[in-house]
C-alpha cells in the first residue's frame, strides 16, 4: 500500500498544472493563450507578484479586454496592497456587459474592507440589483451592498442582505455535519506515537482554526520574526491525508501507522511542495491551513516537533464575521448560522481533545489578547514554540509577502482593537441564537483557561 501511496503523492503534485503552464510558455514566449493560463496559474498557487508580471502586459488599462485576467490582475495588486491600483481593476470591471462579471466587481471592491463605494457606484449597485436578480452571480452583489450597509451604520438593513445573499449560496453549497461528526469521532482513535527518528528540517508552525477568527494577524505576527518564514494557504496536508484514506482501503486515516522510514518519506514529499514557497534557511515556517487540526494525528506522528497555534476569537464576532464573508470555496457552514454555530462547536471540541493530548504541541491563542497584549501574548507564543521572542510584534506596516485572504487589507493598517464586539451591531439578528452562543463561549473560555 505505501509504495502506491507514495507514487500517487510524488505524481499528483500541486504544481502540475503549474509546472506545465511555465514549460508551455517558456517554449512559446510569444503565445497569448499560454501567457495568460501560466499567469492564472502563478496566481492560483498563491504567487501573486509573478502572476502580475506575466498577466500585466495582456491588458490595456483603459479597456475591458479580458475580464477573468483584469480580475486577476486586481485580486494581485490587493494581495500585495496596492489598494489604488486594485480599485482600478475592479472598477473597469464594472463596465463589463456581463451582469455576473458586475457582480463579481462590485464583491471585489467591497472584499477590500476599507473601501467605500462611491455615491455612483453605490446607485449603480442598487439598480444592478434590481435588474439581475435571476442571475448566478448576483449573490455577490448582495454581500457587497450589505458592506456598504455596515460602512453606513444601517446594521439592520444590512443583515437583512446578508440573510439573503447567504440563503442563495447555502442552497448550492452543502454543509456535511455529518461527516465532521464522524472525523471529530476519528480524533478519539489514535493515540500519539513514539516520537521516530528524522532528518533534521525547518520547523512547521501550523496555523489552524476557524475562518475570520485572527489567523492571519497570528500569521504576520509570526513572519515578523527573521527566525520565521510565511508561506502560503498550504492544502498539503490535507491532499496527503485524503490520499492516505483513499489508499488505506477498509482502514480510515486514524488506523494507518508508518514505520520511520515511512514517515520521513512523507516528511520530504511535504517539505519538497512547502520548500517552493521558502525563500532564504530560516529555522521555522509558516504553514496556515485552517481544516490541518483534524489531521493532527498524522501531523505530529510525521513531525513530532511542530507546533500547531490555533488564534480564538470571541464566539458572536466570529459568527458574524462568517456570515459577512463570501467564501469563494468550502466552508459551507458560514452561510447558515445554524451550521456555523455546530461547526464552532465541533471545532472546540476537537481543539480540547488535542490541547489534552498533545499539550506540548498545541496552543490555543486568544484574539482579545493578540490585539490588547500583544507583545505578552507573542512571547508566550515564542516560548512555546523555541523561537527568540519578537523585537516589534505590533509592526506590521510592511507584513511578510502577499496577503491573499480578505483580511489582508485590514492589517496593513496595523493591529486594531475596533474589530473586538463588532457583534453588538447584529444583535438583534443574533438574537434567536444567544442561547447556543453563551454555551460555546462558556466553552471556549474553559478552553482558553487551560492553555
């Protein structure tokens, strides 16, 4: 079975497409099409400066052209901060003749965070909502006038949009509770292992968690530090563990034990894929892969050293935060509160079983503390994970490579209190549910209590 396993790992890398793409081009440097699917694919894989000087000089500024490319193309300048620029991009966007394409536009403007709709764009968006109802896209135009609702004050109105651009994508977009239940079951049957024998590397400081919860403030915390190097999304893990429960046959992913060999076979199929996101030797990397929790077990039976950081962040902003984000993939519990309140409680109850398991290896953070305390906070976490503590933890006007999460925008203006009880605004829409909150707070603060 490893001998299969392994040659699916090394065959089926992450960079296919995008090794393929690169060799095309750099056989045909002159070809269009193989320009603009290399630079889509730079992109995809979370190299966005690269991906930006291949896709530039395929677009005119002046002019719709290519509306996938000029989106892209915005989506680079925002993931490395060029806000002006980025605007830019979705704003020609605008004047697409596809209503989809003006949906996508005005999403891609309000994702920005900081931005406000001019008083034109925002007549626009009205109108374009009322005349694209019925269109695949238009969901997205309804998250973008629920921002400018929030922007405006009208917390009200703009839960009422939100209710309704969420319903429209919870319909399409399953939610398997099931499935989360049975893999929080698969936690309680493997037990840690003897630590095996392994060639020395960079150490993995995994980055897990609930979205919109603080991880990527946690993450340029952390790439602060010349000891530490950001990375990427990395879905590695969770392609390796797919593969594993695939290949494992009547056993589960919890069952599978390697030998040493085994496992420092599998470390280096990781670190090959991590290694064309590191830039220099530093002794520790960042890899931020929110779901990498329910794969501990292999984690740390591969990597006995790594460290695995989970940011906490109040349970009503959370949720909120959740239900005012578009997901572009995946977490089909943020478009129904019901759903994100029993993935909230399915992820707490994964992080107490394996901050009680692995206690040396696991470390739940919490946000209130990372935006008020700071530098305590990042010294608690330095000594938990060996590294030498933070010179200026709270300098984050020049953060580590791009951004490409929605909360990109908002750290470049530094680490802020005002995103602390941003709740209150939607209490009365979260009223029904404040039952459910109180318990997992009450839960989440004895978490909290034992790190």
């Amino acid at each position: 079975m490893f001998a299969d396993l392994l040659e699916s790992l090394t065959a089926e890398t992450a960079f296919a497409d995008l090794d393929r793409s690169q060799r095309d081009f750099e056989a045909r440097p002159q070809d269009k099409t193989l320009q603009r699917a290399y630079g889509l694919a730079l992109f995809d894989m979370g190299f966005a400066e690269r991906a930006l000087t291949i896709l530039s000089p395929l677009v005119d500024t002046t002019r719709l052209d290519d509306a996938a490319v000029t989106l892209v193309i915005g989506h680079c300048h925002s993931a490395l901060g060029d806000i002006y620029h980025a605007v830019a991009a979705y704003r020609l966007l605008l004047g697409s003749s596809e209503p989809d394409a003006r949906s996508i536009a005005y999403w891609s403007l309000a994702d920005l965070k900081q931005y406000r709709l001019s008083k034109a764009e925002l007549t626009g968006l009205q109108q374009h909502l009322k005349d694209a109802q019925d269109t695949a896209q238009i969901h997205l135009a309804e998250f973008a006038i629920a921002w400018a609702l929030d922007l405006a004050g009208d917390y009200a109105e703009a839960f009422s949009r939100l209710q309704q651009a969420n319903q429209k994508v919870a319909v399409h977009r399953h939610y398997p509770a099931i499935l989360y239940n049975q893999q929080l079951a698969g936690l309680d049957r493997q037990q840690p292992q003897q630590p095996k024998p392994h060639a020395p590397c960079p150490t993995p400081l995994l980055i897990v968690g609930l979205p919109r919860s603080g991880s990527t403030l946690l993450e340029q915390l952390l790439a602060s530090s010349p000891m530490i190097a950001s990375t990427h999304e990395l879905p590695f893990v969770q392609h390796m563990a797919e593969t594993i429960s695939a290949k494992a046959g009547p056993l589960s992913l919890y069952d599978v034990q390697f030998d040493a060999a085994q496992a420092q076979s599998l470390r280096d199929v990781y670190l090959q894929q991590v290694a064309r996101y590191l830039p220099g030797s530093a002794p520790f990397f960042v890899d931020k892969w929110l779901d990498n929790f329910w794969y501990a077990p292999l984690i740390f039976d591969l990597f006995p050293e790594a460290r695995m950081l989970s940011v906490s962040r109040d349970i009503a902003d959370n949720l909120i935060g959740l239900f005012r984000q578009y997901f572009g993939a995946g977490n089909g519990f943020a478009f129904d509160l019901k759903a994100a309140l029993h993935y909230c409680s399915v992820y707490l109850s994964a992080m107490t079983k394996l901050q009680q398991r692995y206690p040396r290896q696991v470390m739940i953070v919490d946000y209130q503390n990372l935006v008020t305390k700071t530098p305590a906070a990042m010294a608690q976490i330095a000594q938990f994970c060996g590294f030498d503590p933070i010179t200026n933890p709270q300098g984050l006007s020049q953060p580590s490579g791009p951004i490409m999460t929605p909360s990109g925008n908002q750290l470049r203006d530094g680490i802020s209190t005002r995103y602390l009880n941003q709740s209150a605004h939607y209490a009365d829409g979260l009223a029904p549910f404040q039952t459910q909150i109180r318990l997992l707070e009450n839960r989440r603060a004895a978490l909290l209590s034992t790190t």
